[in-house]
C-alpha cells in the first residue's frame, strides 16, 4: 500500500523517520569528528572520486550534516539541500557557482543590507554587474533580462519594508528567459511560504533566524534541484563556507518546533500590528497581516500566514526612534531576527546603513523608521511595552 503523504507538520517534527540506527536515539547523534576513518586504501581512493559514497572529511560531508540537509530538502520540497557557515555564505556560493566575469545578476530593490554590500562591495570585483530591478513591474524585469543575466534574486517578504513579490509570475518570465528565480525565504520558512512550489527554482535561508529561532547559531542553507546543487556544491566545498556539526544538530533541535512558533510569532506580530496601526504616533505601518499592506491580497494567496515582522515609521524620525528604542523593557534592542525573543531595531542607522541615501529614499526607508521581529512573549506585555517606549517619545520629541 502506498504510503500516504504526511502533513507539513508531522514532517517538521519527524523528518524522514530515521532513528539512529544503532542506539534507536530519537534525538539525531551528533558526529563532531572533523576526518573520518578509511576501512581500506582502495575505499579512500574511490571516496574521493564519489565523496557521496561515504565520509572522511567533514568540510566535503559529515553525517549529522547530512542529516540537516535532508531535512531541509524535506521541507522545502526540494531534491537537494546544502548547508553553509551562515547566510551571506549561501548566497556567496549561489553568485560564485552561477556566474562569473561579464555576466550580470538581476536583484529585487531591496534586499538585507548584508546582501547589498555583498553585491555591491565584492562581487563587483569580479566583473559581475548588478541589475536593480522594481519586481511589481514585469515589463522591466523581462527588459533588463539578456543573455548574460544568471538570476533574478528576490526576498519575499523583503527586508525591512516586508514588500511581497508575486512568485508565479516572476517564475513565469526567468523561465521564459531560461534563468533561475532565486528566492530568500528567511521571513517566512517553509513552514509559512513554500517558493518551489509557486515556480522558484533556488531558495536560500538565513539558518540563524527562523529556522534555529533560539540566537544560538549561525547557519545558511539553500534548497534546489540536483541540476543547481552539482553547480554549487563544489563552491562550498573549496570555499570551505561550510557549518558546524554541532550548529548542524542545533539547527536540526530548532526544527522541531518550528511550525508552533511561527504560528505564535505571527498570532503576535499581528496583535501588535493592529495595535501600532491605530497609534497616533504611528505614521505608516508595513505588515503582510494587515489589509492596509500593499500586497495584502498576494499576501494571503501565496503565504500561509503573516510572519513576525513589523516595520513602521514614527513620527519624529531618528529622534523619536532612539527614545523608543533606549525606553523597551520586553523588547531587546539587538539586531537578527526569528528570535523567541522579541527584538528592535533601526534599519537606517543598524541593519541597512549600508544603502547610499538615494537607495534608502527610493525604498521608503525612512530615519523614523523601526523593525520589529516579534517573539514568543505574552503578546499584552509586549504591547504595554511598546505603550510605555511611545508615550516617552511623546514626553521627550516635540512632535
């Protein structure tokens, strides 16, 4: 009888089923060893020709590493998974492996600050150029699209405008053109937004937020086809941006419960949404939950639920912002995100002060503007924090 096929949930707790097989641990066994043991010459020298065959150093593969990508690959419904040191190293393999000199790369127009100093500080470098692109407007993302163009990169919701893109139609047109639709999908997880599925052909994770969602590791992950993993694979081989076998097994401990908390940092995030949208203080307010968010109705179609970032814009700007910021007792002002701890912070002075002036202008990336990556907390503490934080800016800003 064919096996019927899980749910997400039970495949988030469960993975592929596989005890460990000598013990029958149900915690995955954590290989720590960096050089693995040949049985014999003859083994050593064909593990080096198919490393896939077995282990013997853990920079080219390592059993509990292993073990995390299958695990991705099962989550995101994808043939392949890789595993990186963080997620600035995934996407540095994604661009080394996919192109090189005189080719161009097309990329949404916002991304991560890290991303855009990826992109613009290093990978120029290498002669590659960076196509900005406005990815509401399809006749401009087919039109800046030529022969040398490797990728349309995109995150989605982006950071930290939470702008949406609509990935059926963006994979309509890279597909047309025969180039892959690379997707970051930290914000949402494959728990909440499910890329492939909707015609993306790579995903990358920043590991370190969601996906751990504990602040105890630092991790990239990208999930493809075998086509693309045979292309990057090498890259994090001899690069050597690879992770840990313990932050591996943290990673793999963290999953577990990621659908429950994803479930309870959006339950939150829109609680305090709505609260902050109705503040008077409150100029503009950007969350996927809300129907006042611009692409509310792609929002509900291609995500299963909101997420737990908020961004909005204070009146009183840099100001209002600092006195905010310094007045939270809940919140913790710290940059990163998919924590279960609740943190704050200033993209134009913090996550983002990378962006030249007319790049956060043309993003709406205001000095009074302030991300939240909203935590497991009692969600009334949360919002009393921020009452308190906002009723000192209106003491102390002349507004």
């Amino acid at each position: 009888m064919k096996k019927r096929e899980e749910a997400l949930e039970t495949i988030i707790v469960h993975g592929d089923h596989q005890l460990d097989p000598q013990t029958g641990s149900l915690s995955p066994p954590l290989y720590p060893s960096s050089t693995f043991a040949f049985k014999s010459s003859e083994q050593g020298a064909a593990l080096f020709k198919n490393p896939s065959d077995g282990y013997f150093y853990t920079r080219v593969s390592n059993p509990t590493i292993d073990l995390l990508r299958k695990k991705i690959a099962l989550l995101e419904d994808s043939e392949e998974a890789l595993a990186f040191g963080s997620g600035m190293a995934a996407i540095h393999a994604i661009v080394t492996a996919l192109a090189g000199s005189g080719d161009n790369l097309l990329v949404a127009n916002t991304v991560y600050g890290g991303t855009y100093k990826l992109l613009t500080e290093f990978i120029n470098r290498f002669n590659i150029e960076v196509r900005w692109v406005d990815c509401h407007n399809f006749d401009e993302v087919e039109s800046k699209i030529d022969s040398k163009t490797k990728f349309l990169f995109i995150e989605t919701p982006d950071n930290p405008t939470t702008t949406i893109y609509d990935l059926s139609k963006l994979s309509e047109i890279t597909s047309k053109k025969s180039i892959p639709l690379v997707v970051d999908n930290t914000f949402m997880t494959p728990y909440l937004q499910q890329p492939l599925k909707l015609g993306a052909d790579i995903i990358v994770h920043s590991a370190t937020k969601y996906i751990c969602g504990h602040a105890d590791v630092v991790a990239g992950l990208v999930a493809c086809n075998k086509e693309y993993y045979e292309k990057i694979f090498p890259v994090l081989v001899e690069t050597g941006g690879i992770i840990g076998p313990f932050e591996a097994w943290l990673l793999l401990r963290g999953i577990k419960t990621l659908h429950i908390r994803m479930e309870r940092h959006s339950a939150n995030a829109l609680q305090i949404a709505r609260y902050l949208e109705q503040h008077r203080l409150v100029k503009r307010i950007l969350y996927p939950g809300l129907p006042s968010h611009p692409q509310y109705e792609l929002a509900r179609h291609q995500m299963k639920d909101s997420g737990g970032i908020i961004s909005f814009e204070l009146e009183g700007g840099t100001e209002a912002c600092k006195i905010l910021m310094d007045n939270v007792h809940v919140f913790t002002l710290a940059i990163s995100l998919g924590d279960i701890d609740s943190l704050i912070q200033h993209p134009v002075t913090m996550t983002h002060s990378s962006y030249p002036k007319e790049m956060l202008d043309r993003d709406s990336i205001t000095d009074g503007m302030i991300r939240l990556s909203v935590g497991l907390e009692n969600v009334n503490d949360l919002i009393e924090d921020l009452e308190y934080a906002l009723s000192r800016v209106e003491e102390l800003v002349k507004i």
